[in-house]
C-alpha cells in the first residue's frame, strides 16, 4: 500500500507520521511505502529540530536518519501514486480537494478515519467511505509549529497513539 501523510509545511506532523508508519510496517511485515508532503512548502527544509527531538523521546521508533528529511509540496504525482492521504487536520483535505481533485476519494483526516471508518469492510472502502464525509477540524491534530518542545512532544505522542491503532487496522487485513 502506498500512503501520503500529509500536514501544512511538511516540517513536523506528516514527518513524525511518516516515520511511525515506517517504523510499524517494519515491526509488523506489512507492505507499505511512506512519502510525506504538506500544502504550502518551502520545498527542501530540514524538519524542525523541535520535531526532531519529539520523535526521538519515542524510543520505540529505534533508530532512523532524521537528518535525511526534506520537505516536498505535494504533487500531481504523489497523489496518483498513493492509496490514501493521511492529512493532519481538515484543511489539507480541503486542499487536495481544490487542488488535486483526482485525490479527493483517498483522502481523509488522520483521525477522523480512525474514528469513523466502518469496521465491517476493507481497506479501500474504508477510505472511500470516510473520503466522502466533510472534513471535520474537530478531528485535527494540532499544529505545533510555533509552540515549545512540549507541544512538537504531546503531538508525537497523540500521532504515535494513532499510528499504533491504524497499523492493528490495517494489518487486520493482511
């Protein structure tokens, strides 16, 4: 399967979730390809040492080259290439929607698939359904940018909590 996680400047909260999910598919054997991308990039940015640092107080993340990291405005490309966009809050999928219509259907609010996808059907259609659904910022996670190290800390936490439940989703399935 092939994911986009997706937030604003693609410097904190699609970074620490596309690190997670790499993390998990290793642990768990599962087939996926991670890219991460956000809506209004300064294209070629290192991640924050703020998120930097959250992701590594995650110590069950192990060992990965933080440093590689560069941000990328999501493209036309990125989105015919994936299965679901996984955006940090509502108006990422907005954004696709305006403008990367063809993704409209695969992508949804991290969060809000969690808590509204159906149980009782696969995958795909578990993104379609909830690709439907008005984005709500009810379901957003919050963006630290600006904020103290807690706050890039609590937001790894809360995407970590996230990524553990929609990897025993997903590998449900495998």
């Amino acid at each position: 399967m092939n994911i986009v996680t997706l937030c604003t400047g693609n410097v904190a909260r699609s970074v620490m979730l596309g690190y997670m999910l790499t993390t998990l598919a290793e642990a768990n054997g599962a087939d996926w390809s991670i890219r991460t991308a956000g809506t209004h990039v300064t294209e070629g940015s290192a991640m924050s040492s703020r998120t930097r640092d959250a992701l590594m107080q995650l110590h069950d993340l192990g060992n990965h080259h933080y440093n590689a990291h560069r941000s990328h405005q999501l493209t036309d490309d990125d989105v015919q290439w994936c299965d679901v966009i996984l955006a940090s809050e509502a108006a990422n999928v907005e954004f696709v929607r305006a403008c990367h219509g063809d993704g409209a259907s695969r992508s949804v609010v991290f969060q809000q698939f969690l808590r509204e996808a159906p149980l009782d059907t696969d995958f795909d259609e578990q993104v379609r359904y909830v690709a439907s659904l008005d984005p709500l910022a009810y379901f957003d996670v919050a963006d630290p940018a600006g904020k103290d190290q807690r706050a890039y800390d609590e937001c790894a936490a809360s995407l970590w909590e996230m990524a553990q439940v929609f990897a025993t989703l997903e590998t449900e399935e495998l």
